[in-house]
C-alpha cells in the first residue's frame, strides 16, 4: 500500500483471495506473500460492484477478528480513507 505522495507501508502486506473481474475484489491482511500466515492479522476485506439502473451498486464490507480490531480500525481512520476512495472512483468513473 502507498499513499499519494508515494510512502510505501509494506507492513500493510495482504493476500487477494478472490478477484472477479469488474464484479468483486476480496483481499486479508491475514496472509502475506506466498501465502504466508501474517503474526498481525485484523481483517478480511470485501468490495462488491454491479449494474444499477442509474449507475452501479458498490458495496464494502470488512470483517474484523474481534470486536477491538474493529474499534483500532476505526481509529486508525480507516472509513474516511474509504470514503476517500470512494469518491476518487466516483471522478475517475465520471470522466471516461
């Protein structure tokens, strides 16, 4: 993961676990590289996308380990980077 000016957090490293092209996106951070059990996991992450009558239908779910990796999460600002992200997807999709 890298944020805009290009800092790289490899200790964000997850794993992809399901990829279906322009319809779902499900990724952890409980396995790394090569399939390797991660000692800090927190988190399974879902986003879900498809056609709706005006647009798309875009849905993210993210499922912590426990109730306190929730809150830490939340903490660490997680929503509004989502939401930040959300609404650079909206621009770019707006523009082509």
């Amino acid at each position: 993961m890298c944020s805009p000016e290009g800092e790289a957090f490899p200790e964000n490293a997850g794993c992809i676990l399901v990829v279906e092209p322009e319809r779902r996106l499900v990724w952890t951070d409980a396995l790394g590289p090569q399939f390797r059990p991660t000692v800090q996991s927190f988190m399974t992450a879902e986003i879900t996308m498809e056609p709706a009558p005006d647009g798309s239908n875009y849905r993210a779910l993210v499922r912590h380990k426990s109730v306190e990796d929730r809150v830490k999460h939340e903490e660490m600002g997680f929503a509004e980077g989502w939401g930040i992200c959300l609404s650079q997807l909206d621009e770019l999709a707006q523009s082509l």
